[in-house]
C-alpha cells in the first residue's frame, strides 16, 4: 500500500501548491482544455474571483471554480496540477 499513499500523497502536495500558487495566465497559455474551453474557464474563474470581494484568488474561489467543472475537465486539470505543481515545496 506504501506506494498508492505515496502517488496520493504527491498529488495532494502539488494540489495545496496549486491553490496557492495558481497561474491562471500559464493555464491559458497552455490552452489545457483547447483554446475555446479555456478561455470560458478563464471567464468563469475571473468570476469566481470577483464574487469573494477580496480583490485576489481566495482559495474558496479556485475550490469553487474547480467543482463546478465536470470531473473530465477536473480530470484535464489535475493532470496540469500534476505536471506544473509537482515537487515544489
């Protein structure tokens, strides 16, 4: 079992470095959804961003803007996180 804990556990680190440290420039850079879906994802963040009223990317905004995404698109930004998050603390 040590290994799934371990992959489980890297996965939560790059997830925590994510919510802290989100780019959402670099995602739209990437395009990670196509550029069409990306650029609505983009949209929907900036509102997420702008109902907390606290004029930066609050972790509730990102959590909330990444749960109502269907766990396909979920699954497309886990595997960014995964790449772009990984092993940085």
């Amino acid at each position: 079992m040590q290994p799934l804990f371990d992959h489980s556990f890297k996965v939560f680190q790059a997830y925590q470095h994510f919510l802290y440290y989100i780019d959402i420039q670099d995602i739209k850079d990437k395009e990670i959804w196509g550029a069409h879906l990306t650029a609505h994802f983009a949209e929907k963040f900036s509102g997420f961003v702008a109902r907390t009223d606290k004029g930066y990317a609050a972790i509730e905004a990102i959590v909330n803007w990444i749960q109502e995404m269907t766990p396909d698109n979920q699954e497309i930004l886990l595997e960014y996180i995964i790449e772009n998050h990984s092993n940085k603390w």
